[in-house]
C-alpha cells in the first residue's frame, strides 16, 4: 500500500544524500523513479538534486504554479512511476501537499518528501505543517549540534557568521548560511 513519507531534520543531516540513495535502489531494481525539487534551489544548478558529499542527479522542479497531481499523472501514463521523491519539501505549498496525497490515494504511489520542519526562527514552513497532518509517515534523519546533543533547529547566519533573526522565511543556502543546533544552542544563537 502506498504512503505519504515525511522525512525532517535540520540542515545538514543528509536529507538529499538519503533521497539519493533511495532514488539509486529503486533504479538498481529497473524501477522509474520521479526527483522532484524546489525551482528556486539552484545551488548545485537548475533542476538538479545534490548532496554536499559531492553526489548529483537531475530532477524535475515545482514552483507555486505546478499542479503535482497532474504532473505526476500525466508523466505516469508515460511510463509507470514506481515513486515520487520529493526534495526540499519544506517549499512545497499546502495545496501541492494535498496534490501529493491524491498521487498516494489515487495513483497508489509511494511519495516520500525530504525537507526541513522549521525555519531559522523556530516556525513551521506550510508544507511541513501540511506534511506533519496529512503524512502516514513522519521519520527524523537527526544530526548533531556542536555540544554532540541532536541538532533540531537552524540558524541562519550572516558573512561574519553572527545569527540573523529576521528576513524571509526561505533563503535559499548550505554552510555559509545555515547552522544546526540543539534547541539549547539556538536559544543561545538567537538571544532567546
């Protein structure tokens, strides 16, 4: 039976690299797999998945006007999707997180969404809050904070490495911007 997969962390915990490695068994086995990541992340180029240990692979991207339901749809009349992964996950909308549930109750197809769960100041993203009510399987990849306790809040940082508390909610970064902590240390970053 196919499910809705939500699998969260802070940054730097391997999210992409496990998505990766799920996407590589699901092609060792001749199964067609849909990459899925978030237009606006070009870090490693457009339309393309990557992992800071230097591994890569092309996706098809989504932005606010994408309708995932009919996309997956029509790219699996073309040949069978035997599952949709979905990378930075936090940026989908709620709507394209109800569209991802219709392709698990429909289609019978597994999707699996890899993201964050809150932003540097310690709120939910829509999509994962949509993620955390509608998905039938929640798993943390955890990571580590400096002190060694499990990392479960980011901080984002300016050129001299101080903790911002202000901007936009996405800002799009790796190491040069964000740092994982403990909720203690981001307490600490952040002045709390």
């Amino acid at each position: 039976m196919a499910k809705l997969y939500f699998k969260y962390s802070g940054m730097n915990a391997g999210k992409s690299t496990a998505l990766l490695q799920t996407a590589y068994n699901y092609g060792e086995r001749g199964m067609d797999v849909l990459l899925y990541n978030a237009e606006v992340d070009d870090r490693m180029g457009e339309a393309v998945i990557g992992s800071r240990i230097g591994i890569h692979s092309p996706a098809q991207t989504f932005n606010n006007k994408t309708d995932m339901f009919a996309d997956i749809t029509r790219q699996h009349a073309l040949s069978p999707v035997a599952c949709v992964l979905v990378d930075e996950c936090h940026l989908l909308s709620r709507d394209h997180v109800w569209q991802l549930s219709e392709v698990v109750d429909k289609l019978s197809i597994p999707v699996m969404c890899y993201g964050l769960r809150t932003d540097f100041k310690g709120t939910l993203f829509p999509g994962s809050e949509q993620l955390l009510a509608l998905a039938d399987n929640l798993e943390e990849i955890k990571t580590i904070c400096d002190c060694g306790s499990k990392a479960i809040m980011t901080v984002r940082v300016d050129t001299e490495g101080n903790a911002l508390q202000e901007g936009p909610q996405t800002e799009i970064g790796g190491n040069d911007r964000y740092v994982s902590y403990c909720r203690r240390h981001w307490k600490e970053k952040i002045g709390i």
